[in-house]
C-alpha cells in the first residue's frame, strides 16, 4: 500500500549528458518533489565502469546508447528510493558501484528495469 506521502513523491527525468568527459560518466538531470520540500534539480552522474558492470549484468551490448539508458534509469530508481526513505538529496550525486553493493533492493531493482 502507498502511503499519502510516497504518492506524492516525483522524479522526473529532464535530459541528459552522455560520456561527460570531466567526470568519466553519464550524467542524468532529474527534477524532484517531495512533502514539505521545494522542488529542485538533482543531477546523478553513473561512472562509465558502472554503466559497464550494469550491462554485463543485464546480457545487454556495452554501447553509448544503453549507459545513457542506464544513467536515466539508475538515477530515477536511486533519487525515488532516497526521497521514499525520507533522506537529503544533495544537487550533484555519483551513483557508483560501491552505493549499488551496499544496498541489494537498489542493485536488484535497477536490473529489473534495465531488463525490460
């Protein structure tokens, strides 16, 4: 059952940069919503050794193509778990491969989504 509040709770994907070559990722810009915050942008950079690690995971071809896939995904799966659980959400977030080890439900999720 979802809660008034997680009802409420919006990501919405708004463009992104592929191959950001100062960062060494994909960058995904999203704005957010939630209760009793105004709303914001939020970019999520995916390293591109995620954005590898990912498509191995998912049998999917390692191409521009599927990390900017995976960039918008991965950021749209990773802010809506953090604003569900009620923590800050900084403007600029790196979701590496140590972020997606730490939590099973996110890494778990996030390869349901690229599958299908």
């Amino acid at each position: 059952m979802t809660s008034a509040a997680e009802a409420q709770v919006t990501v919405r994907y708004e463009g992104g940069s592929p191959q950001n070559e100062l960062w060494g990722g994909t960058q995904a810009n999203f704005v957010v919503t939630a209760p009793g915050q105004h709303q914001r942008e939020v970019a999520v950079l995916l390293p591109e050794a995620v954005a590898t690690y990912l498509a191995e995971a998912v049998g999917r071809e390692d191409r521009p193509e599927f990390h900017m896939a995976a960039a918008r995904e991965a950021g749209q799966c990773y802010l809506e778990r953090l604003l569900r659980s009620g923590k800050h959400i900084a403007p600029f977030l790196m979701l590496s491969r140590a972020v997606l080890d730490a939590d099973p439900g996110l890494l778990a999720e996030l390869k349901d989504r690229l599958r299908g």
